[in-house]
C-alpha cells in the first residue's frame, strides 16, 4: 500500500493497516497503540463507494454522531476475488483504487478506515472469528451497519443472521440497510463494471453518484500530440487493476494546482500511431501550458465523445481532434 495519509478538509479521517493480526501506521506501516473505542462499524470491499454504499455509510455517521461514538469503516486491501480466485466469479478490475477510496470514504466524514491486508490465510479465518476477534475485540463496536446482501467470513458464511446472533451475545445492535435502485436496477459495482464496459459513462456516473476516476503519473510518451498541436498527459495507472472504460475519446476535468481543466481524453490502442495494442490514457487539456512529467494527477470522466478510430493519416486525425476540441470548449 502506499504510503499515503489522505485528509478530507470537513473532518480528519485516521486510516490504520491491520496486517497479520498487528496493527499498523497506514503512513509508516509501523506498529501502533490502538484502543477499541465503542464505535458503529460497517465492513466491506466498497469497491467504487457508490450510491448503494453511501446510503450504509450515510447511515453509520449518523447513528456514531447521535450515540456519539467513532464511525469505523472496515475494508479490505486487495480485493478478496483477487486473492482467492474464485472461478465462477473471475478476476474483478477496481472502480477504485485504494488511494481513490481513500478519498472517497474521508469524504462521507468517517472517523476511521480500517485497512484489512487480505490474505488466504486471513479468508481462512471464520465470520464468528472475524466479528469476536476484530469488529469487537479491536474495534470496539457497539453497532454494526450493513447491506441487505451483506456477507463475509470464511466462504461468505457470516450474513446477517450470524451478525444478529452474535449481537445478542456480545452486546451489539445489528442494523440492516435496504437495497437502493435506480429504477429496477439495484446498485452493485457489477452493474457498474458494465456500464463502463459499454461507454455508458454518463449512466455509470449515476450510479456511483460522482464522475468515475482515472488517477495515474504522469509519464513521457512519444510526443506525437504536440507535433499535430495536441499536446497530451500520458498517464501511467497507479493501480494495473484500475478497470478502464471502453476505449473511445471522453470528456474529462481534472486540477492542476488547484486550477480545474476540461480535458478530451483518448482510452485505447491508438491505431492511427500504434501497433502495439496496449491499451492508454493520455489527455489533452484545454488551456494549459506546462508539463507535468511525474506529477500524480486524477481526471474525473464526464461523458463519451466518440469510438477510437483508425484514421488514414496524421492529418485526417487532427482534423478529428478540431472537433473533438470543439464538444470540449462547449463546457469549458
């Protein structure tokens, strides 16, 4: 994980690792004193930390300011399907890095995130374990706050009922959250996933209920842009896992140096200048004049523009890239 400390301008938001039984300074990764305070807890990948998952963290906060106590986020570092690589389900691409959840979790003003290192040996460990040993040994919670579809533990076994069960014995309250839908659409980071797949950006901003993030470093690239006079930012993801829309030209926003840009981003192989196949991001942000080479940046994607295209000549895509330009300077 990198070492990183994020704090959200409303409320300071402390972020400890829990690896190996030992829990750790998320900045230094050094040991640390840590009390198991009466807290209201949730737990859960929050992969994406939508719309669906803000109303549980919504309710959390609220419950933690009313009772007064800590609001605690439990969450887990990689993602458990990448850790155990469950065939009926494959290997899931992140809605969000961990530095992206981050961010987003310190937004919805929560007290602490608790960074679960996953392992196989930690999916071992059972709900009963889980919920004795951790959420109330170590965090101290008074109340847990959950999905209707939640479910953790070794082979998902611990739900709800296990929850309520052990409520009762270790003196918690167990608090169901019903499902949120758009529609007839309930909110899942698969639906998500889908949504990006398929270029819907706008429908996929909905339900995540921001513009979905791109963060990466800025790296060189071939310098292609600037000679055709579109000068562009190539990123290099911060996170491999990060799942990357369907490759087209979007429009974007990011900030540089607390100046926001609009941005015609391009997600793809580029066939007009490339071979290779690899699929990359790189932007073009309108009225700015610098370089940014090593820079860590994070573009919010606001809506698709147009299908990657193969184009002729250099000329014939520059001619394209006008009027791309001009959707752009439209929301400028």
């Amino acid at each position: 994980m990198p070492p990183r400390v994020r704090e959200n301008k409303k409320k300071s938001m402390q972020i400890v690792e829990y690896n190996n039984n030992h829990v750790c300074s998320y900045d230094t990764h050094s040991s640390v004193e840590f009390l198991p305070l009466p807290s209201v807890v949730t737990a859960g990948s929050y992969d994406g930390v939508h719309r669906g998952h803000r109303m549980i963290l919504d309710r959390m906060v609220a419950v933690a300011e009313s009772r007064h106590l800590r609001s605690v986020v439990v969450t887990f570092e990689p993602h458990p399907r990448r850790v155990l690589r469950e065939a009926s389900s494959g290997q899931p691409e992140l809605l969000t890095t961990l530095d992206e959840k981050i961010d987003l979790l310190a937004g919805a003003c929560v007290d602490l995130l608790f960074v679960v290192r996953f392992t196989a040996d930690f999916a071992s460990r059972s709900s009963d374990d889980f919920i004795r040993n951790v959420l109330v040994g170590l965090l101290g919670a008074q109340s847990v706050i959950v999905g209707y579809d939640h479910a953790f533990g070794r082979d998902r076994s611990g739900g709800c009922h296990t929850l309520e069960t052990l409520g009762r014995e270790l003196d918690f309250d167990v608090e169901v959250v019903d499902e949120v839908r758009i529609g007839h659409e309930h909110f899942s980071s698969t639906r998500i996933r889908t949504l990006l797949e398929s270029g819907k950006i706008e429908e996929a901003n909905e339900f995540l209920g921001y513009p979905y993030l791109i963060t990466g470093t800025v790296a060189h690239g071939d310098k292609l842009g600037r000679e055709i006079g579109f000068p562009t930012v190539n990123l290099a993801l911060l996170d491999p896992n990060k799942l990357l829309p369907r490759a087209g030209v979007y429009l974007a926003q990011t900030v540089v140096n607390g100046e926001p840009f609009m941005a015609m981003m391009n997600i793809g192989v580029r066939p007009t200048v490339s071979t290779e196949g690899i699929k990359r991001v790189e932007a073009h942000l309108a009225g700015y004049h610098g370089t940014l080479y090593g820079e860590i940046i994070r573009f919010s994607i606001l809506r698709f523009i147009r299908e990657e295209k193969k184009f002729s000549t250099l000329e014939e895509l520059k001619t394209q890239l006008e009027k791309d330009k001009i959707t752009v300077e439209m929301y400028c």
